[in-house]
C-alpha cells in the first residue's frame, strides 16, 4: 500500500513538473504572439506613412531616416530574406501567429489534460490515506 502511495506521490510530482514547463512554454508562445501583433500593426503603419520615420537601431537608440519604399523585407528561414509589399508581409505574419496560436491551443490541451491527471492522482491518495487510517484504528 505504501509503494503504491510514494508511486502516486511521485507521479504527481512529475506532472506538476511537467505544467510548470508547460505553462513557460506557454509564456512564451504569447510574448511570440504579442511581438507578431506589434510588428504586423508595425507594417501597415509604414505601408501608410510618408516622410520621416525614427528607425530604432537598439533599445532606446533612433535614427531618422526616409522611406524609399514601401516594400519590406522578409527573413522566410534559413536566412533567406526576400522583398514583400507591406500587405504580402502582413499575410506572412498572420501565418506566423496562426501556428503560435495552434501551438497554444496544444500546450492549454496538455496542462488541461495533466491538471485532471492531477485531480484523479489527489482523489487515489485521498482514498489511500482513508484506507490506511481505517486498518490503523483496527489494528490498535
């Protein structure tokens, strides 16, 4: 009976591991989101301007420089950028969050899923203790 109870205590244990990585992970999935967000709302703001614009060259360091297109450029993986208008950009980027978003979707399936392992791991030990305090008062 005490085999089976450290058995559970440990199960227990590794999938409250396994949220807390989970929900880091799901952290970070919403900072990925929210920074696509910025950059696509970004894009179209400079689809729209004309003139100046203060470019950041670091945190908190600005140039002013001057638009000479409209056109961005695109990192499409492996290090290969290639020219987009600003709307095909925003397409690529809306991609972008539709993956994070399934991916989010899998990591909230997965903490749900452990959550109510968890439960039913908490109710065993509960019965288990009631158990073993039920043959502790015969025994004495």
């Amino acid at each position: 009976m005490e085999q089976e109870t450290q058995r559970k205590v440990v199960e227990f244990s590794m999938l409250e591991e396994e949220n807390k990585k989970l929900e880091q992970y799901l952290q970070s999935v919403e900072q990925q989101m929210m920074a696509f967000h910025a950059l696509k709302e970004n894009v179209n703001e400079i689809s729209k301007h004309k003139g100046e614009i203060l470019a950041s060259v670091g945190p908190g360091v600005f140039i002013k420089s001057e638009l000479k297109s409209k056109k961005v450029l695109v990192n499409v993986g492996e290090g290969i950028v290639i020219e987009k208008e600003s709307k095909d950009a925003e397409k690529v980027i809306e991609k972008q969050v539709k993956k994070l978003e399934e991916a989010k979707e899998e990591i909230e399936k997965a903490i749900s899923i452990n959550f109510d392992l968890m439960i039913k791991i908490e109710n065993d030990l509960r019965k288990l203790i009631e158990k073993n305090g039920k043959k502790d008062s015969r025994n004495n």
